[in-house]
C-alpha cells in the first residue's frame, strides 16, 4: 500500500511541473521507478504464495503477521517525508530535496520488507 500511495504522490507532483521543466523528467523516472518497484513486490508476492499452498495453510496473512522493528520506523520516516512532500512546491528546491530522501526511505523499505519475507520464507519452509 505505500509504494501505490508513493506512485500516486509522484505522480501528483509530476503534474504540478511544466513538461519543459528539467524535474518533469526526474519525476516521470521516479514514477517508473516506483511503479517497477510495486510490480516486483507484487510479483514476489505472488511467488510466495503459491509455495506457501504448500505448506498446508500454515502460513499467517499479511496482515495478521507481525514486522520487524525497522519497518515500523521506516514507515514513520517515510510518512514525515510525504507529508512534508505534499507541502512543498512542486519543482522547487525543497521538493527535489525531499524526493532524493523518499527513494532513499524506500529503497530501506524494500530491503528491510525482502529481509522480513526471505526469514518468514526460511521459517514456513522448516515448518
């Protein structure tokens, strides 16, 4: 859900520069990127469910299955920089700025979400 609510900020941002403005084609990559990057957890996940079929229904939800600490904080990290995201200009400095800190923020998101699925992975798979 947050990287759908990052495309969607990008994408809003975006719309609010001039075509011919240098970080309209910034934005246009972060959109890209972002979108990639939700298709690939899509598909990571759809892995994942069709080995957990085999584990017989052991498996938890998403949402009943409990984070890591990190997600948590990066999830607050990363909900300060889109609030402050949506108050700035789009196309100033301080937008720019806060763009570099949301794909980094992300970018710790992703791994610390991989690093949470490969060790739930590893515990169905003993189970």
């Amino acid at each position: 859900m947050v990287l759908l609510g990052e495309v969607k900020q990008l994408e809003g941002h975006k719309r609010g520069v001039q075509p011919a403005d240098p970080r309209f084609g910034q934005l246009a990559t972060a959109v890209r990127e972002a979108a990639q990057a939700l298709a690939e957890m899509a598909r990571e996940e759809e892995e994942w469910a069709a080995s957990a079929k085999v584990s017989n229904g052991r498996v938890a939800s998403i949402a009943a299955t409990s984070s890591p600490q990190p997600l948590p904080t990066i999830l607050a990290k990363w909900r300060d920089v889109e609030r402050r995201l949506n108050a700035a200009d789009p196309g100033s400095a301080d937008a720019a700025k806060l763009f570099a800190e949301f794909q980094l923020v992300r970018e710790q998101y992703l791994a610390a979400f991989r690093r949470h699925e490969s060790g739930r992975r590893r515990t169905d798979e003993s189970v």
